[in-house]
C-alpha cells in the first residue's frame, strides 16, 4: 500500500515541478535582449560589437584590428582568449560601435582619421592602409558571438553570406576594378583606392517564446559603403564616394559612419542561427554529392581488398591442409618460407619504434577531437575549441605514446629476459618524448619568428610559448615515461617462431613487389578517399572559409583507417609470397606514403587555387604545411604496422619447467602444415589462419 502511494507522490510533485532549463554548452547560451526601459537583469539592452582581426586570401599575414588607424575604443577591456584561439591568431577587441535594442541610427559618426602626406608617421599609416585595401584584407565583426556578414549575390541567382567584408578596394592604373570596386559603377577613377567607411547594419531578432521575456538575435547583416562627408559635424552619408587617390600629396580626411536598423525574424530560430551563413558558402551542394561519390568508390575498392585477401589467403590455407608430410611443406614456396625470418629485427628498429609511438598518440587525439566535434561541442560558435582540445588531448596522451614505443622496441629489438627492455630503454623514451614533437614546434617556432617580423597578430605571445612548452615539459614528458615504464615492465611478447641465426638470402624481386614501387603504390588508395575533404579543409584554413561538416570528417576518418589497413595486409602479404621478410619498415611506408601525395595536392592547391603574394607568406605557407605533412605521415603510417601486430598465445603455455622438453618434441598439426614451431599468419581483425593448439591458436596480426 505504501508503495502505491510513493509512486503517486512522485508523480505529483515531478507534475508541480518547475520547467527544467535547457542545456547549453559554455559560452553558448542565448542572451535575451529588451528595449532600454524594460532593462533587467537577465534582459540587456546594449548590443556590444567586438572586432577581430583582419586577414587576407592574397597574404597569409593576419593583423589585429589595432594595427589599422581605425576607430579604436580603448578603454574596454578586451575579451579573454582560449589556447585554440591565440594559436590560430584571433585577436578579438571591443569596438566603438555602441547600440541600444530597437534604437535605430542614421549615418551616426563614429570617428575621424585624418592623414598629413607631409608627416611621415601619418603617411606610414595611409601607406599601410593603401596596402591593405590593395591585398583585400577584411573586416570581421561580432555581434552576439555571431559574425556580422555581408550577403551579395554570385553566379546563378544564388547568394553569398561572407562572414567579412573589405576594408577598400583599388581601381589599377589601366582602369581594371580589382575586387569589391566591382559593386559599384562610381568606382571608376584610376589609380585610386576607394575606402569603406561607412556600413549599413542590420539586426534580425527573434521573440522569445518559452516564458522568458525580451528577443533573441538570430542575424546580423551589414552593406558596406563609402561617402566623402562633406560635414563631419552633421553627415547624411549621400554624395561621391571617398576616394584616396595614390598620387594624393596633400591632406586626407576619413569620417567613419554606421546606420543601424532592426528587423522581426520569425522563421529562424536562434538554435538554427548560423544555418544560413554555412548553407550559402559556394559549391555546397557539389560539396554533398563529391563527398558521396567519394565514399561509395572507397568502399567499393576496400571490399576489394578484402576479398582478394580472403579468397588468396583461404586459397593457401586448403593447400597447405592437403600436405600429408613434412617433406611437401619443406618443398613449398612463398610467405611460409620466411617464418623463421620474420621477427627479425627492422633496420634503425629504434626510430620505427619513436614513430609508431608518436603516430599512437596523433591517432587517438585526431579520433577524440573528432568525435567531440560530431557531438557539437566544437562547433564555429565555440571559437578555438578544436585546436584548445587537439592540443590538450596530444598533451595527455603522451602515455600511450610511451607505452606503444616501448612495446615495440622491447619486442623486436630487446631479448625478451632482460628486465628493463635493453640498454637504451632511456634513449627510446627520450626520442618518443622529443623527437617528433620538437621538429613540429622547431618549424612552428621558424614561423612564428617571421610573424614576429611581420607584425601578424598570428605570432604567439611570448607568455603563449612559455605555456605550451610547459605543458610539453611539465606534463606529456612525464605521462610519456609513464607509458613506458608499464610497457617496458610488462612482460615481452614472445615470438610464436624461432628466428634463424642466419639470415635467408631474398631472391631477387620483380618490379611491383620492390619496395619503393610498393611504397608508392600503396599511398594512392588512401589518398583517393580523402582529397575531395581535404580541399575543403585547405579552403578553411587559408581561404578563410568556415568547416562544419564534421560528421562526414569523421566518417571519411573511418574509412581511411581501414582503407590504409587493408592496402597495407595487401601488400605486406605480397612481398612476404615474394620472400622478402622485411616488412616493418615497408608496412610503415606503405600508408604513410599518402603524406607525400598530401604534400603534392598542397603544393597543387598553393599554385593553382591560391592568390598568395609575398616571399613571407608563402615560407608561412609551405612551413606550416610541412607541419600538417609530418602530423598525416605519422598518422597513416602508425596504426597499421605494430599497432595490431599481436602475438596472442603463440604457444602454448608450458606449465613448469618439466613439460617444457616434451611439450617442444610435439609436433602438431596445423593450417601451415607440420612444423615444430607453428608460424603465425596474417590476418584480419580476428580471422586465425593458424591454431597450432586447440586452447591457445597462434594469431598475428598485420593491419
């Protein structure tokens, strides 16, 4: 009886229970906005526009919006910035542009800027805005965590939401309208620069309608435009535009001028609020169906690859399982003959081992970022939180990194008896610790050397420097000994074959099973189900351009592991029916080698997409993708060579050490024919070609 009427309670009170609030991600949650004589505490009535830096598609040199002579506010403060966003070089300021909600303005002055030709300071400054507005760089403003944009109408009716907009343009000598001067049939004066100094704003809202009071904004839009006020006193923003002619010797007199307006939008949502700025970048449309036809073709390759090594690899199991003596199996050829080969220790097994450490710890961040990405928590609105939590992810996995490279340098080079993995256990945790990730920050430091130079609002602060080299020092070191004390203590996996003492000599290889060939063979399959993301990836980073189709990123993640798996068993299983036993290395190249065809596709990308001037920008350019070329090769090469290379079981484990004599005058009988040492195969994921022992199968495992 008593338990009806708990249960009924329950239901009361979850009944009487005030509506419970959603959840918003930090930083994400909506501000409600009200006139200024309805002002509360939860409803503000100041709209706050923030300015961020200033970039080009012509130069990869960014610069903080302090760096132009434009109206400034410096009294504020200004809005702290995560890792990702410093990183990236976002520098996000307040701006003297004030409004009130529903308070509309017309041509109100902002400032004035006025330039003496005679005073070398003052003309320093117009010269650096004349190359500005030569080069194209943009404005980029912030309204409510929003970007304000500039929509304009591009080829076939469709229209185009630019999340900036130009500081000028400039009409050349011959009369050519280079970029925005197009807009306007009044730009026609040559060799002039044309300035917009004035922008028409427009703010869209959206009425609150679950119990809170006051609006939300769901867009901000704006026109640029230029006058040349008359009366800086009074403008009425009409008139000729303000021109600044390159010959102009004498003075120069700037008014900058807003107008603002608000308008009822009742078809967004401000959940959906960024929608129609990402569903008007160009080629969306083409972007879906590329991305498509591109993962229907990699699958359809990768179930390839799979059937041909199922079908060859069951082809040599039922001939080996017809072997009636140890003699047939002596007389056999190919892969079985290297059994006693195989394990033989790689050339420079050190630095494969550094490699396969430091492409572990790239693999699991490049998975987690991702995911976290699918999930929303790193979308655009969330302004430097990919890079914030790529770096912090690399930083705490420096265990798996450890652990990964003393696995494999205890089981291919060390002798399994010795107790701490060998003499230069030491050396091996160093170089995991240093190697690869100090010839990423000794190129990341080269290029930010020359932001220095150049005055880029991209250059890391000094103080930023000092914080990622503390965390590499203070916390991925030591995580990274860590990983290695447990992966050089745990017990060596034992070889399931003895290996000769005697090298066997290979025979002489034919054209496609050599290894360079190989090599270059194997990197095209990968490469084919990423370059149509990675274009668009290019476009985000040096075209400025925002990337939010995660979910298919990940996707294409996905299927370039396996695809990168199953060309590497491939081809690692060709060149062991070839005899050729050296396959550490080679497993390595093999995916890895997609990072050369990524390099090719940016040095294409660079000369053929690019508009980049300058000798600083494009040494930023190429240095900055000799980073992203090192991190992808790592990537590819890592998880397919020792990652899933395991002895599970090779023998049978001998309990004491009375059996073990008998146990190693057995012969059994196994899918490789009869041998004293059964040797393990190749296989996929769980697939066992060899079970030498019916408790304990012999499984290798080569992805």
């Amino acid at each position: 009886m008593l338990l009806p009427r708990a249960l009924l309670a329950a239901v009361l009170l979850a009944a009487a229970a005030p509506r419970a609030e959603a959840f918003y991600l930090p930083g994400l949650a909506p501000v409600n906005f009200c006139e200024k004589s309805k002002e509360t505490a939860d409803c503000k009535a100041e709209i706050e526009l923030f300015v961020n830096r200033l970039d080009s598609v012509e130069s990869v040199l960014p610069y903080e919006y302090a760096a132009f002579d434009f109206c400034q506010n410096p009294e504020e403060k200004r809005p702290s910035e995560n890792l990702g966003q410093v990183l990236f070089g976002e520098r996000i300021e307040p701006s003297p542009y004030k409004f009130l909600f529903k308070k509309e303005e017309t041509c109100k002055t902002v400032c004035t800027k006025t330039y003496d030709a005679q005073k070398p300071e003052q003309k320093q400054k117009l010269n650096f805005l004349k190359k500005s507005m030569l080069l194209n760089y943009q404005h980029h403003w912030i309204v409510d965590n929003m970007p304000v944009t500039w929509c304009y109408d591009v080829e076939e009716g469709q229209r185009f939401c630019n999340p900036g907009f130009p500081i000028g343009c400039y009409i050349t000598k011959d009369g050519h309208q280079k970029d925005a001067c197009v807009i306007n049939s009044e730009f026609h004066e040559r060799d002039t620069f044309y300035i917009f100094n004035h922008v028409d704003i427009k703010i869209f809202y959206h009425i609150v309608e679950n119990g809170a009071t006051g609006a939300r904004l769901v867009a901000a839009k704006l026109e640029p435009k230029s006058y040349k006020h008359t009366n800086p006193e009074n403008p009425d923003c009409s008139g000729v535009p303000m021109d600044i002619n390159n010959q102009a010797s004498g003075e120069i007199k700037i008014v900058y001028t807003y107008s603002v307006t608000f308008q009822e939008e009742k078809g967004i949502r401000w959940a959906s609020r960024w929608d129609y700025i990402l569903e008007s970048m160009p080629h969306t449309h083409i972007q879906w169906f590329s991305i498509m036809n591109s993962l229907v073709i990699v699958l359809f390759l990768s179930g390839m690859v799979a059937m041909i090594m199922l079908r060859t690899l069951h082809k040599d199991i039922a001939r080996y399982n017809q072997m009636d003596s140890t003699e047939d199996a002596q007389e056999e050829f190919g892969w079985k003959l290297v059994h006693g080969d195989i394990f033989r220790p790689p050339r420079k097994g050190m630095l494969l081992s550094v490699f396969l450490g430091s492409g572990t710890q790239i693999l699991i961040m490049t998975f987690v970022t991702l995911f976290f990405a699918c999930l929303g928590f790193l979308s655009p609105a969330n302004r430097g939180a990919l890079m914030t939590c790529a770096v912090v992810l690399w930083v705490l996995l420096g265990t798996p990194a450890g652990y990964v490279a003393a696995r494999f340098y205890k089981f291919h080079i060390c002798s399994p008896h010795q107790a701490f993995g060998g003499e230069k256990w030491k050396t091996n945790v160093l170089l995991t610790s240093f190697l690869c990730p100090g010839i990423v920050f000794a190129d990341f430091f080269i290029m930010n050397l020359i932001l220095w130079g150049e005055g880029s609002s991209a250059a890391i602060p000094f103080g930023t420097l000092v914080a990622i080299l503390a965390l590499w020092f203070c916390i991925s070191v030591p995580l990274t000994f860590i990983g290695a004390y447990f992966g050089f203590k745990k017990n060596a996996i034992e070889h399931p074959v003895r290996t000769n003492q005697i090298p066997r000599q290979i025979p002489e290889q034919s054209f496609y099973t050599k290894p360079l060939p190989g090599i270059i063979m194997g990197g095209i399959l990968p490469f084919g189900c990423i370059f149509i993301q990675l274009f668009f990836i290019l476009n985000s980073i040096w075209s400025h351009q925002m990337y939010y189709m995660f979910g298919f990123l990940f996707l294409v993640f996905i299927i370039l592991v396996i695809t990168c798996s199953e060309a590497t068993i491939l081809l690692c299983y060709f060149h062991l029916c070839a005899e050729d036993y050296h396959w550490q290395w080679r497993s390595f190249l093999t995916s890895g080698f997609t990072a050369v065809y990524f390099l090719i596709y940016a040095i294409h990308y660079f000369f053929s997409k690019l508009q980049i001037t300058g000798t600083a920008s494009t040494i930023l350019y190429f240095g900055y993708t000799m980073i992203m070329v090192l991190i992808f090769f790592l990537f590819t090469g890592r998880p397919y060579t020792y990652f899933s290379l395991r002895c599970e079981g090779a023998h049978q484990r001998r309990k004491g050490k009375n059996k073990t004599e008998d146990a190693e005058k057995k012969t059994p009988r196994t899918a490789c024919g009869t041998l004293p040492n059964p040797p393990c195969l190749m296989t996929i994921g769980a697939f066992c070609l060899s079970d030498g022992f019916s408790s304990s199968p012999d499984l290798l495992i080569i992805q």
